[in-house]
C-alpha cells in the first residue's frame, strides 16, 4: 500500500499502483473512503501510522474494487466502525435491478456487510459534503471537503494515463468506461464535479491533481467531442 499525503486532511492509498482509498482527517480519527481490494491490513496500518483510527467507512460506489475489503475490514473492527453505502449503489449490491437507460455494468460484487446507513447527495458526513455524481454508477457519489475544497471523485473522473472522464473510452485506460452504466450521464455529472472549483481532484484509479480546474476542463471537452 502506497501512501501519499496530499493535504494535511487528506491521505491518498494505493494498492497495486491503481487502486486508490483516501483516510480523511476528523476529530475522532480517520474516515476512510474506498477500500481497494484484500487491503484491510495495509488501510488500518496505514491509519495507525498516521496517528489515528478508521472510526468510519464510506464509499463512492459499491463496484468490486472499492467495496473490495469492506467484509475484512468488518471483521477486523467490529460493528462499532460503520459502513455507510450511497442508497442506491447499496440497493444495487443487494440484488435490486438497476434501472433504464442505465446497465449494470462492472462488478458488483456479493458483500455479506450490511450497511449500517445509507447517504446521498446534500447529506454532510464530518467535514464531507455529499455530492451526487450518478452514471459511472446510478448511486455515485462524490465527497467535498467543506474545509479546503477538495473533492474526493470517485470513478467519475480517472487520472491514470491522463485525466479522463469515463462516459467515452480512453485508450490508454479504458477499464472505468467499460464499467460505466450511463456513461452520457457520466459527463454531465462530470461537469456538475467542476462546477465545484475543487482545489485538488482525488480519484478512484491515478494520482490526484492540484488546481484541478484546466485538467477537468479539457477532459470534459474531450468527453463531450
Ligand atoms: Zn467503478
């Protein structure tokens, strides 16, 4: 697990050098968002090493490589750390159809972990604001950190080999579109992601961009030409 330290709030963790979870930091500890995949061990080593404890677990969408270690985790921490799911990812995980234009595609995995309560957009969670960013996945979420501005994206944008926008195939990493289930409403989620002026963009998969803004944009014209 590779650790970044991107802000004085914000860690970036990186399993296998394309897997990213962020531990965000609160008052009580670290909230970890994304949980890659079989990485329990290396997320709780990693927050003892920055000083705290995962006191909470939540989660941009509920696709195979980011609800990928929340079953060990739940085991390793016990109940008393909650597992918080966007309603309707959490939905999808638990075998509710997913609705039209949207497909279901990429893994939604089977996860034993019930969540212990769901959010969605407008929702603040500690220092994170809920935003909403549907079409990668129909209950994707984006976390905004209300004292700094910056955004924690998800799959709704990717930085590994250049940043993109998953709603059009990017040849140099083309897996997050595969796996997008409404990709036109990708980039209009995208947009709405800009339209915050975070000052630093964290993603699921690549490696986080400060003064994010010129990057979104030209990714957002791509998408859309
Ligand atoms: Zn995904």
């Amino acid at each position: 697990m590779r650790t970044t330290a991107l802000t004085a709030n914000l860690i970036q963790l990186t399993k296998l050098g394309m897997m990213n979870a962020y531990l965000v930091r609160e008052d009580d500890g670290f909230t970890l968002v994304d949980t890659t995949m079989s990485a329990a061990d290396g997320l709780m080593a990693a927050a003892a090493t920055a000083g705290g404890e995962i006191k909470r677990i939540l989660l941009t969408h509920c696709h195979g490589d980011h609800v990928g270690s929340v079953d060990s985790l739940r085991a390793k921490l016990g109940p008393g750390v909650p597992v918080l799911m966007p309603k309707i990812d959490a939905g999808i995980l638990a075998g509710e159809p997913v609705l039209p234009p949207a497909k279901k595609r990429g893994s939604w995995p089977k996860v034993k972990t019930k969540p212990d309560s769901t959010f969605s957009g407008g929702d603040v969670i500690g220092s994170l604001q809920v935003v909403d960013c549907p079409g990668h996945t129909p209950g994707h979420v984006a976390f905004f950190d209300t004292r700094d501005k910056s955004l924690i994206a998800g799959d709704a944008f990717s930085s590994l080999g250049g940043l993109a926008v998953p709603s059009r195939p990017h040849l140099r990493f083309p897996l997050p579109w595969y796996a997008t289930c409404n990709r036109p409403q990708a980039l209009l989620s995208a947009r709405g992601l800009r339209a915050l002026d975070p000052t630093l963009l964290a993603v699921g998969h690549g490696r986080a961009l400060s003064e994010p803004s010129a990057a979104m944009d030209q990714a957002i014209a791509v998408a859309a030409g």
